[in-house]
C-alpha cells in the first residue's frame, strides 16, 4: 500500500532566500530515492489564509512511496541523513505526517 510522507518546515531565518535554499536542498537530497513514486517541494502559498488554513510553516516536502518498507529505508538513507545535518540549525519547528493511501 503506498505510503504518504509530508513534512512542513518552520525556520528560524525565514526570508524567501532562506525558503529557497531549503527547497533546493529538498530536491538535490531527497529526490529519487528509491521506491519514490511522487516528490514534491515547496514554499508556503501566499494568500491562503482561511480559518482551516495553517500557515505556521514556510516550506513543505510531500512524497509517496510505493509502500512503507521503501519509506523505512529512505529515513536511514545517507543522502537523507546528510540533508537533516546540513539544514537542522535552520529549523525551529518540524511537522511530520505519514499516512497510508487507499488505492
């Protein structure tokens, strides 16, 4: 069963430069892991701000994989490993939501 990994950062240095590095380094690190089935990354939507809207984050990392043991995998994967050390002193608040897909 597929498996949905959504991760919404919030920085510390928040500036639309500081935004796009961390989006940058998303798609440089993250990108084509193996069993990857749909990546995506992003800042925040400017003007989405209804009541249901959250807007305490800046960038967001959407990804599925084709099941959860290729999710288990890319969370012990070097380059993974690698892009957490590179950007955490940026983070001051990290949301993860994992999810299963109906198909």
């Amino acid at each position: 069963m597929p498996h949905a990994h959504s991760v919404f950062f919030t920085l510390k240095e928040s500036s639309p430069e500081q935004c796009e590095v961390l989006v940058r380094e998303c798609s440089e690190y993250l990108k084509g892991h193996a069993g990857v089935v749909a990546f995506s990354a992003g800042t925040r939507a400017a003007g989405c701000e209804r009541a249901v809207n959250d807007v305490e984050f800046h960038v967001s990392l959407h990804m599925v994989f084709a099941d959860r043991p290729a999710h288990d995998a890319y969370q012990t994967a070097p380059r993974h490993t690698e892009f957490v050390a590179r950007n955490k002193s940026n983070w001051a608040r990290v949301r993860v939501f994992d999810s299963t897909i109906a198909e």
